[in-house]
C-alpha cells in the first residue's frame, strides 16, 4: 500500500511539473539531465534577462548572465604619445556591466608600430548557464609568408581554443548547446554555413537579407533565412545533431527579407515584413514547434502606407511581447506595441484574406518612363603647370543647350525581367565595338556560365537609354572649330528590396580635346615633358554606381504620394579616350585611360498615384532641376616617378614608357520633366 500511495503521488508531481517550462520541468524531475537553453539570435533580435527586461544585441557582441549581468566582448584603442612618437594601442577588453556599473579587463594587447602582430576581431559573445563568457573571435597571427587567420574561442576574454584554422568567416550567428559547446554559423557571399569539424558545411544557400538563429529546449536548431532564388521565407530545422536539415517555406514571395524573432516555452515566433502588392504589405506571424510550422497569420495589413519596416519582438521571461515597427517607412518613427502574453499576441492576428486580386502577389510589375530635360554642357579642360609643361593649350568650349531625352523601363513577370536579355545583347554588341570580339565573347562566356538570373540575386533590373545632340565650338590659341558631338548612354541598374540602386553605365560622346605626353626611357625613373597636340577623340566612360530614386521607391511600394523628389547617385571607373594615331615629341599614340568619376542629383517635386479601379495601374509626373558633375582624369601634370623594383619581375625601369593624358571635367544641369506609367 505504501508503495502504491507513493507511485500515486510521484505521478500527480510529474503532472503538476508538466505544466511548468520544459526545461525546469525536466531539470526537477531527472536533476542530471542536459537541458538545451532556449536561444534566438540575429540583428533584429531582443534578448531577455532574468530580471524581466528587453536588450539588444550591440551586434551580436552581447549577452546577458543571470541577475540581468552584461557581458560583452570588444576591441578597443587608445593613442599613447604625441606625433612622431604617437603609438595606437589596441585590446581585447572582457567588459562586465551589473547595475549601471561596468568593469572592463583587458586580456589581449598589440600595437600598429608591430610588424607582425597578433591580433583580434570579435564576432559573437555568448553567456554560459554558469555564467561565464564565450567570445568567438578571428585571431590573425605569423609573419608575411606564414600569416594566417583562425577561427578561435575566447572564455572571460583569454584565448581557450582553436575551432577552425586558417578560416576567416563573417555575419556570424553562434548559439551554446545543452553542453555550452559552442554551435557557429556564418554566411559568406549567399550562403549560410555551420562550422563543423574546422570547416564550412552550406545549410542553406540563395540568401540574403536578415537571417537568424535560436534553438528551443529540446535542442531543436532553427535558421530562418529569406531566399532571394523563391523570394520567400523559409526555416531550416535539425536536431542537436545537425547531421539533417529540413527546410520549410514559411511564407510566399517578398516577404520575410525583414523579420524579427523570439522563443518562448518552446515556440519561436517569427515576425516578419510582407508584400503582396502596393496595396497589401504589412506584418504576418508565424509560429514554429517542435521542427514545424504551426500557425501563420495577418498582424498588420496596410493600403495606405509602406508599414512593417524594420521589425523588433522581444518576449520578457513572463511571457509579455513588445513588438515595435515603422508604421511608414518614410517616416522615421516607430510605431511600438505591447501584449500581457504571447497568447494575447496570437489573438490579435486573423487570417489572411484570399478573397480578392489584392489579396495575392502581384507576379507582374511594369514601369516606363519618359524624360525631357534642358540642359546646358559646360566643359573644361584643366592644363599642367608652366614648370611640368613647356607647351600648354588653353582650351574653352562653347555648347548650346540642348534636350537632354531619357526613357527607362522595369518590367518583371514573376522571376523573368524583360529587357535585362535585350540589355545583354545591347552590351555585348557594344563591348565587342569598343573593345573587340574576343573581349566580348569572354564576357557572354562568363554571362553564360554564372547565369543572368543568378547575377541578380534577387533584384529588379532597370534599364535606361539616355541621348542627346550638342551643337557648340571649342576655342583655343589656334582659333574656333566647330565641335558637334552627341551623348550616347546606357545603364543597366540592380534594385535590391530597400530600392537602393546600383549597377553598370556605359556614356559615350565626342569631344575635341588637348593632349600631353609624358616619356620616360629605360631605367629612368623621371618622365619628362615631349609635347601635346588637339585631337578630335572619341570617349568611352564605363562605371559602376549606386545611389537611391525616390520614384524607384514610389513605385513599387506606395500607392499614393505628393511632394519632394530626390534621385542621386554617384560613380566610378574609367574614361577611354581614342583618336587617330598622332606622333607627341616622336612618339605615336591614339588612346588615353584616365581615372573617371561622376555625381548626379536630381530635385524636385513628384505626384504619383495608383488607382484601385484599375488593379493598381497608376501614372507620375515629376519635375525638378538637375546637376551632374563628370571627370574623366586629373590635372595632366608631370607623372610620379616610376618604381625602381630591379629584384622583381615588375621592375617598372625594364622598359621605356610614355603617360598621355586628356583629361576634362564636364558639369551638365537643367530643368526636367518626366512622365510614365506604373502597373
């Protein structure tokens, strides 16, 4: 009877504990058993103390013992001595913060006046069920044949282990297994790897964007990533083992680039942003458990504004959720919600509707545009100094201003972008007049061989052609020439989900020009001045740029909008100056390479508007002045001296060489306007 009584008893505390944390649960009923610690991490990820409070991650460089410690892991400097004699010293410090008050210690020291020193970069910091301090850290030590970059563990800051040699990783995620054995991940380029056994094992590749990590109390792994390939969400799920990973699409395309994550009592809640159409974007939630997707649905959908942004969810150890998130992203505030519970939270979502044609992804996007502008072409060309040149030509240019016209299209259906085959084709036709066939086959090998729809890794592509015909005279000490050129470009530009742009440009024009040349005998280390001449040239500028288009922005997420315009970007390459052969001082040459930058902006005013009725089709109209500053080259002063390298094969003194230089800068500004359609 005895023992039965006490059976009865052992099973009605086994119930009651079933009803506590999984963890506590299964700590009090077998005291030795390892229980995994629940865990999220990511850039987007507020981490709970004991005491009930929210922090973020400071980059992932903190974390938090129990008592709400701080514990965070950096590098340092400090200058010691003044000028000639001033010395940078870095540290590794172990800063402790306990209630407001913050103790540093520092365990590692080098100095920028070592030639071969040993030094540190922190990737993550983690915090032991006992407290102490796990850092992750690329520790680069040896001299210049033998340097070499390791993957190493550092505990309270001091070195404890190597976990990987000869690796040099980034955009780290590192969480503690039931052990506190360190689990590392790490993207490089689109892939998301886990450091095992000194190597990098793909998990999941086509990433980009916001990606994270937790791990639930039975020791399930979970990665949530956005897949730029399927433009969707997924989770990647394994066991502690991670010999096996399942991977889950959690939501369609365009969302979840953005999203937040937290765990709680074994369910990690993703928070993510999503676009269906201009008309539909919000925030949805999912729930994960046990490995799998439980639940998804609706917390926020917006008509009106871009709302969602910049997603933040923090679950408190009570269980209480502060979510917080850009009720428009034009604007910089952000919009913050509280919830007593995780269960409240989940009440406040409802399912998606399916009803209508804005309830699903819009698969096809087009926008054509048009624009005039009136602009005027001032060009000057800078000349050497008296002392560098003997022969200097004073050149002016005189243009009439002219119509400046640029039409520019972005359309996508589905995955597939029109037009990006026709810039292809338009490119290499043109790599292969200005730089020959075979140049141009290498280039539609490499195309080929990467892959168009791999290159844009997730982007929409936005073609522009832009052209115009000047009418002016160039004037120097010889008199006045006329000088009739015409403006050639094309841009093929990448527009990734912020619509941030950047991308490749291609101008060409004709310029009448001066030339100097410079020449420099073998083993001669000065060049000297041989002469300098006019030419009628040719200019082939090729660049890279980036910048940001707040009509690229309209047009993709806002369905209605009134007000200022900005469109700026800048870029850099090289300009090809070509002629016909010339003989400088006796010597023969038809080409310049110069160094080439450009600066563009855009101001004014835009209306833009979408219309229900017609499924989202919807016009703008815009208009404004603009500014574009180009250089192609610098003064065409005397060349620096050449390099004197006779103990290696760049020995520049071997042979003789000769610098020429047409150099000219270029400001092109106006008023414009501009006029297109959007659907």
């Amino acid at each position: 009877m005895t023992r039965l009584v006490q059976g009865i008893l052992r099973l009605r505390l086994r119930l009651r504990l079933l009803r506590l944390p999984l963890p506590l649960a299964l700590t009090l009923l077998w005291p030795n058993i390892s229980v995994a610690r629940e865990q999220a991490i990511g850039h987007r990820v507020l981490i709970p103390d004991d005491a009930g409070n929210l922090h973020t991650t400071h980059g992932m460089l903190a974390d938090f013992a129990p008592g709400g410690v701080e514990h965070r892991v950096v590098v340092t400097s400090e200058i010691l001595g003044h000028g000639d004699s001033a010395v940078v010293h870095y540290y590794v410090e172990h800063v402790v913060t306990t209630d407001g008050q913050t103790q540093a210690r520092r365990t590692q020291e080098w100095r920028d006046t070592e030639k071969y020193p040993t030094t540190f970069d922190i990737l993550a910091t983690r915090v032991t069920s006992s407290g102490q301090c796990l850092a992750l850290a690329l520790r680069t030590q040896g001299s210049d044949d033998a340097r070499r970059t390791d993957v190493v563990l550092l505990e309270e800051g001091r070195f404890k282990e190597v976990l990987a040699e000869n690796l040099s990783i980034s955009d780290v995620r590192m969480i503690l297994d039931a052990q506190d054995r360190p689990i590392v991940f790490f993207r490089t380029w689109s892939t998301i790897r886990q450091l095992r056994d000194g190597r990098g094992l793909a998990v999941r590749r086509h990433t980009n964007h916001d990606w994270s990590v937790a791990q639930d109390s039975r020791g399930e792994v979970y990665i949530i990533s956005y897949d730029y390939r399927a433009r969707s969400l997924w989770a990647s799920v394994s066991n502690g083992e991670m010999q096996r990973w399942t991977h889950t699409m959690i939501d369609g395309p365009e969302s979840g680039w953005q999203h937040s994550i937290a765990i709680h009592q074994g369910e990690l809640f993703v928070f993510y942003y999503y676009y269906r159409n201009a008309f539909n974007k919000g925030l949805n939630l999912a729930i994960l458990k046990d490995g799998h997707l439980v639940s998804k649905a609706n917390h926020l959908r917006e008509r009106d504004f871009n709302a969602g942004w910049f997603p933040l969810m923090g679950i408190r150890t009570n269980g209480a959720v502060e979510i917080s998130y850009a009720a428009d992203a034009l604007d910089d505030a952000l919009k913050t919600e509280t919830f007593s519970s995780t269960t409240a939270l989940v009440q406040r979502a409802r399912p998606e509707a399916l009803g209508t044609w804005d309830d699903r992804y819009q698969d096809l996007f087009i926008r054509c545009s048009i624009m005039p502008s009136f602009q005027f072409w001032k060009i000057g060309a800078p000349m050497p100094s008296a002392d560098e040149a003997a022969t200097r030509i004073r050149a002016s240019y005189d243009y009439d201003p002219s119509v400046v016209m640029t039409v520019s299209g972005e359309a996508r259906w589905g995955s597939t972008h029109f037009g990006l085959s026709y810039a292809h084709s338009v490119i290499s036709r043109e790599i292969e007049r200005v730089a020959g066939r075979v140049t141009a086959k290498a280039f539609n090998g490499l195309s080929g061989y990467v892959g168009i729809a791999d290159l844009l890794l997730g982007h929409d592509v936005l073609l522009s052609a832009t052209y115009a015909d000047f009418e002016g005279q160039y004037h120097d000490e010889n008199g006045a020439r006329s000088a009739n050129t015409g403006i050639r470009e094309i841009e093929l530009g990448l527009l990734n989900q912020w619509r941030m742009r950047y991308g490749l440009r291609y101008r060409r024009y004709g310029l009448i020009q001066p030339v100097y040349a410079y020449f420099a005998p073998p083993e001669v280390k000065q060049y000297s001045f041989v002469g300098a001449t006019v030419v009628d040239s040719t200019v082939h500028r090729a660049e890279i740029f980036g910048g940001y288009s707040r009509l690229d922005y309209m047009s993709k997420y806002e369905t209605s909008y009134a007000g200022f315009d900005v469109d700026a970007f800048v870029a850099a390459g090289f300009g090809v100056s070509t002629f016909d052969e010339v003989d400088i001082g006796g010597h023969r040459t038809n080409h310049s390479v110069e160094l080439a930058f450009r600066a563009n902006v855009k101001l004014g005013v835009a209306y833009y508007h979408r219309f229900y009725g017609l499924r989202g089709a919807g016009i703008f109209v815009r208009g404004g002045y603009e500014a574009s500053y180009l250089m192609n080259g610098f003064a065409p002063g005397q060349p620096e001296d050449r390099e004197d390298e006779s103990d290696s094969d760049r020995d520049e003194l071997k042979n003789e060489s000769l610098v020429v230089y047409a150099a000219h800068h270029q400001l092109l500004h106006g008023p414009y306007v501009g006029l297109g359609v959007v659907w």
